[in-house]
C-alpha cells in the first residue's frame, strides 16, 4: 500500500474500451464500481483527482492541479517528467458542470486543435457508467492525439480510479 492509500498492484478489472468513433470523435467507455456521486467527486475534487488522474507507469508526475470546477470555471494542470526540460501544462474552461451526471470542458492549451471533452456519468446498480467523448476539431487533429500516445493510458488510469474509488468507499 503507497502512502496515498492506493495499492502497488491494481488489480485487472474490466478495459476502457477506446473507440474512434468518426473522423473527429473519440469515446472512452469504462464502467467503475461505485456510485455516481463519489465518481464524480473522484473527478471533480482536486485532492481526489490528483491520486489517479496520472498512469504510474509513464513516469510523469502531476506537479499541480488548480481548478474552479462550476460551469464558466478554468482549470490548470501541469505535468512533468524527469527527462523533459519543461512541465507540460494543460488549461482550459468548464463549460457545463452538471453534478453526478456530466462534465464538459475545453483542452485550450491544443489552440485550434485543442478537443472539446465531455464526460458522462450514468449510475445503475451502485456502479456507474463512464463515458468520455472527445470531439476534435479536425481528423488531423484526433490523428495527432493518437499517434503521440496521449490517449494510451486511459485503461491504467481508470484500474487506478477503481483503487481509488475502493478506498473511498471504505472511509465511506
């Protein structure tokens, strides 16, 4: 067990099933054992997010979370890694926040190739149904995206949510 209260060794649960949908469209599928409203504070908690939000095995660390997570609200998360000169980071805007239910944001560090998220969180039976769909501007653009290997640790970081999301519920 890691000083945050999530294990070493997440265990296999269900993949997130990374679908490209359209020229423009990505959708991320995942179901996660637990109620919609502690998913949801898993991803709107900045304490919360910060503990899975990043997969362990790509050696980045999250340097910073700041977020104003109500509808017109901004985000800044910065990222880095040992091997890079410079932290990467990541703003933008929250354009609906609709509790336990949806959340939509704007990725403004991409400019004009920045993609539109949209995260959908559908309860049934004390587990939810994730659905994250991000709408590129361009085919280009959604290339881009999956050829730097961004989209590629969706499966590590929802294993890492369901830890999460276990703790949670025993504190509970």
């Amino acid at each position: 067990m890691r000083a945050d209260g999530l294990s070493d060794a997440i265990p296999a649960k269900a993949p997130a099933r990374v679908e490209r949908k359209s020229d423009r469209d990505l959708v991320i599928t995942r179901t996660v054992e637990g109620p919609a409203p502690l998913v949801f504070d898993a991803w709107t908690q900045p304490k919360l997010f910060e503990r899975w939000w990043v997969p362990q095995s790509c050696g980045v660390s999250l340097i910073a979370f700041e977020a104003d997570i109500r509808t017109g609200g901004t985000y800044r998360l910065v990222m880095g890694h040992p091997s890079a000169e410079q932290p990467v980071t990541f703003f933008g805007r929250y354009v609906e926040v609709t509790p336990h239910a949806r959340l939509v944001w704007t990725n403004d560090e991409g400019g004009e190739d920045g993609a539109l998220t949209t995260v959908t969180f559908g309860e049934r039976d004390n587990a939810t149904d994730v659905v994250v769909h991000e709408l590129f501007p361009s085919k280009e653009a959604l290339d881009q995206a999956l050829a730097s290997g961004s989209t590629s640790g969706w499966g590590e970081q929802f294993a890492q949510l369901d830890d999460l999301i276990v703790v949670l519920g025993a504190q509970a």
